[in-house]
C-alpha cells in the first residue's frame, strides 16, 4: 500500500472514544477500568456492523493496514510501516481463488457502507487500492 494516510483517521479531531481492552467472552460486562483511551494519531476502522456479515479475519487485517498506513509518524515508523504493509499484501496476493473472490466481495460490500461522518474521507479509495493490490491478476 504505497505511500501513507490512504484514510484511516477520524475526520473533524473529534474525540476520541473509550477502546474496550482484550477481555475474554466470558468474563461479563466491560467495568470501567476494562477500558483505554485511544491514542492520538492512531488510525483505525470505525466500527463494522456484524450484520454486514463481513470475515472477522479479513476484518483484523484490514484494521493492522489501517493503523500502519494512516497512522502519525510519531506512532509508527514510516519505513517498519511499509516493510510490514508488504508482507502483509505478499501474504494475500497467495489466497486460493475461492478465498481470494470472497474477500473482494466483502471488501466491495464495506465499498458499499463507508460512507457517513464516522467514515474518513478516502476510505472507497483505500478499499479499491486494496482491492487491487491483493488480486493483481485484475486486468480492469
């Protein structure tokens, strides 16, 4: 993913919102200390609706490229960004067909939902880059 800030940061400064920590399912309601602040200059997916039925694992991943692209220099290196962002693009480009079409699919199905406030300018973009770059046998 060439270059950095393809999207990823929340628009307008706004505040930025409580993180729940890593907690198991079991182990109840999230209690106040259960949560974080989001740093500053981080950035991340706003939340994706479940019903969208989207692969939770594709769902990680795109939140890892989505940190390491759009992020503040000041949060991540720019050069360990990259070196990470391609071997994670390497990684995909190796899906089977199958898993490869099912992935474009939900990446055109989150195309198809980001857009409102919550939403960073670019993000359409950002998916049709990754899109493209993960399946670069798309001759479009």
């Amino acid at each position: 993913m060439g270059g950095r800030k393809p999207g990823g940061k929340k628009p307008g400064g706004q505040a930025r919102k409580p993180v729940p920590g890593h907690q198991h399912p079991d182990s109840g309601k999230p209690r106040e200390e259960d949560f974080f602040e989001e740093p500053e200059g981080i950035a991340s997916l706003p939340e994706i609706p479940r019903e969208l039925g989207i692969d939770p694992l594709l769902l990680a991943v795109m939140e890892s490229v989505v940190f390491l692209s759009g992020s503040d220099e000041s949060v991540v290196h720019p050069d360990a960004a990259e070196s990470v962002l391609s071997r994670i693009i390497g990684t995909l480009t190796r899906l089977d067909d199958t898993r490869r079409n099912r992935v474009l699919e939900d990446l055109a199905t989150l195309k198809g939902h980001v857009s409102g406030p919550q939403w960073p300018d670019g993000m359409a973009e950002f998916l049709e880059q990754f899109a493209r770059e993960i399946n670069p046998g798309d001759a479009e």
